[in-house]
C-alpha cells in the first residue's frame, strides 16, 4: 500500500502511526477466504509454484497465506512501518519471504516472475490514471511470458452509493477509530480522515511488561490523524489501462460473491496476462 498523500501539494506520511494496529481493524477481512480463491485462481491459470509478487503487501497477511501454499513470495510496499510488521510474521512463521520497501509506482525487480497479486483495493491508493497505467506497464515488464496478474480494486459504485459522506466508529479497547468519509463524484476520489486512539503499549508486539505499564499510567491513550485518498474506478477503466498499458485483460469476477460482475459489485477481482515476451524453446 501507499504510505502518503497529496494535499494543496504537500507531501503528508500516512500508514505510520495507523500501521501498529492496522491488522486489529482489520479482523473483519476474510483473508484466508481470499486466499484460497486466489490459489485458485492461480491454479486455474497454471501457476502452482514459482516466484509470486505481492503488490501493496501491506502487513504481509496474504503473503503469508500464499507463502503457505507453497509460492516463494516477494512483498512490496512503500510503508517501513507495515514492513516492519510484515517481518516480525516473517520471523514467527519462518517462511521464506523476501519484503522490499519500494513505490509500487517505480518497483524494481531482480528478474520476472509467475504471478503478481494485489489484495485489499491496493490499486485504489493509485489516484491518476496514468500513474495506475505504470504500475500496470511495469506488472507486465516483470511477469514471466504468459504469467498473471491478480488484483482486486473498489468500484465507483462503491464509493459513491456505500460508503459515500458516511462517518464510521469502532471501539476495540485497547484502540478505537473514527473514518469520516468524503466521496467526490466529479473527481472520482474518495478522502477518509482516520482518527484514531492507542492504548500505550497496546500496539502490535507489545510485551506484558509494556501493557503492564501502560495500565500503571492510568490506561493512557494516544491521539493520531491520518488522511487518506483513493480514486474510484469502473471496471471499463481498469479494462482500457490494462490493455494500453500492455497487458491483456482476461477475465473479472465480484470478489464477494465470486460470480459475475454487476453494476453494484462493490470489489471486483481482474485477471490479466503478460503480453509481449516470447517464451524460450
């Protein structure tokens, strides 16, 4: 995922403070539901093994998951914070796991692989057209003749008619959250403000030696602001970048009910192939 935004030309962090208790917001994700029809899909398409490149890896949950089936896994994202997290999974589970700290925007590989996946609408955070068709030049630079990109993204539908000016608040003791969420139609992006409150010593990793601290000063809480933009796309305009970026659209699915797209799909999973290569006698 992104680690920063853009606002009045001011480059502001984000995926820092939010990173230590990102996975406990999170729990409602079904990522091993996910997983596995990744696997499949990736089955389906005749990737069963190999190098696979998770894109946006975020805390490395899926990596992790694809890592268990047996795929060497490479995770990329541009927050230090969520890789940070991603190794301390690396180091409990010991799957062999290589994490770069790179823009998904400018990724550099050391060679091709099998599969590039991007889970958790990681694409979204891509806010202009152009930038999102790079990413999809570079997926296709450093995919193996004929190999497969998986991504899923959140539609315009989505943000216009689900989440639209909507304020969302959880409370999980240790931390609690308030999303106030800002959609705007004629730009097509989406601005959530994350305020959010951390129990000290609460945050991921924390020892009982520090969570006993905390209760020593009275149950403190830290206050933190981030702000985040995502951009809305149909499925139309992922189909026209994808194809003029190089590669070539194959197939979408809802990734919620794992049919046919609608036009009220609300996450939709996109296959793509690797174009241009010539695969070796």
């Amino acid at each position: 995922m992104l680690n920063f935004y853009v606002r009045e030309g001011i480059i502001v962090e984000a995926y820092t403070s939010f990173a230590s208790v990102y996975d406990t917001f999170m729990d409602n994700v079904p990522y091993e539901e996910w997983g596995e029809y990744i696997q499949d899909l990736l089955c389906k398409y005749g990737v069963r093994d190999g190098i696979v490149l998770d894109l946006g890896c975020g805390t490395g949950t899926m990596t992790e998951i694809l890592a268990g089936y047996g795929y060497d896994m490479i995770g990329v994202d541009n927050s230090e914070d969520m890789l940070e997290l991603a190794m301390e999974k690396r180091m409990a589970s010991g799957h062999d796991i290589l994490y770069l700290l790179q823009d998904m925007r400018e990724f550099e590989l050391y060679g091709t692989v099998r599969a590039v996946v991007s889970v958790c609408d990681s694409v979204n955070y891509i806010t202009e057209p152009e930038e999102l068709r790079e990413v999809f030049r570079l997926v296709n630079n450093y995919l193996d003749p004929g190999g497969i990109f998986l991504f899923d993204f959140n539609t315009e539908y989505k943000y216009r008619e689900v989440l639209g000016d909507r304020m969302i608040a959880e409370d999980r003791g240790e931390c609690s959250f308030i999303w106030d969420n800002c959609y705007y139609e004629d730009e097509q992006i989406n601005e959530y403000d994350l305020t959010f409150f951390i129990r000290e010593g609460a945050a991921s990793g924390q020892s009982r030696e520090a969570e006993a601290d905390a209760e020593e000063k009275g149950g403190l809480y830290r206050k933190y602001r981030e702000t985040h933009f995502q951009r809305g796309y149909t499925l139309e305009e992922i189909r026209e970048l994808i194809n003029s970026a190089g590669l070539v659209f194959d197939a979408a699915y809802d990734m919620d009910t794992q049919g046919e797209v609608t036009e009220t799909s609300e996450r939709i999973c996109v296959i793509a192939r690797e174009n241009g290569k010539q695969t070796a006698e």
